[in-house]
C-alpha cells in the first residue's frame, strides 16, 4: 500500500494523508521486524558476498574464514528517508516533474570546478 501511494502521479490532501499513515505503519512493522523476526532467523553472505569479500582481502594477512553472518540493517539511508517522503511531495511535487538528467547537459568543465 505504501509503495502504491508513494508512487502516484498526482496526490490530493487525503492521498497524502492516507501516504503518512502508511509510511507510520510501515516504520512500526519495520522495527517489529527487525527486533523479533529478523533475530530468529540466522542468514550470512551470499556467494556471491563471500567471494567479493575474498576477493577484495587477497592482498591482506587477515581473512576470516567463511560466510559472515548478516542481518537486517534498519541503519540505512532508504529507510531513514522515508518519513520524508510527504512533505517533499507537498514540497516539491511527485518525482515525475523534475529530472537529474539536465545535469548531464552540463559541461564537464564548469563541474569539475564543484
């Protein structure tokens, strides 16, 4: 429910509401998630983790042998933002009015100067 009204084109004043109260349950089952699901179920790496992670200590003494155990990172930037999300739609409108890709149009002279 979440995502389907995250990604509206056009939002009305109940739209967004209806958007924060998910966003609030969404968080709540997260953190549910988090502290008493995720912890009764042990994972590690992939493979394929386990072999970048080899690959990227070849050159040092010490390797841990294995597959690292792994868990559920509620630390991340995708989570942490998502209680923006209504006010920069209120802000800034749905993401389909704007685009990145003028930035690109820009010569890479005048951004090598940022």
């Amino acid at each position: 429910m979440w995502h389907a009204l995250a990604k509206l084109r056009m939002h009305t004043n109940s739209s967004l509401a209806l958007l924060d109260e998910a966003t609030t349950s969404l968080g709540f089952a997260l953190r549910h998630f988090a502290t008493t699901v995720s912890s009764n179920f042990p994972t590690c790496e992939t493979p394929a983790e386990y072999a970048k992670r080899q690959r990227a200590s070849s050159g040092s003494t010490c390797t841990t042998p294995g597959r690292q155990p792994k868990g559920f990172n509620m630390c991340t930037i995708k989570l942490h933002s998502l209680g923006d999300y209504v006010s920069n739609i209120k802000l800034y409108g749905t993401t389909e009015n704007y685009s990145t890709g003028s930035v690109s149009q820009i010569p890479r002279s005048i951004l090598a100067r940022y």
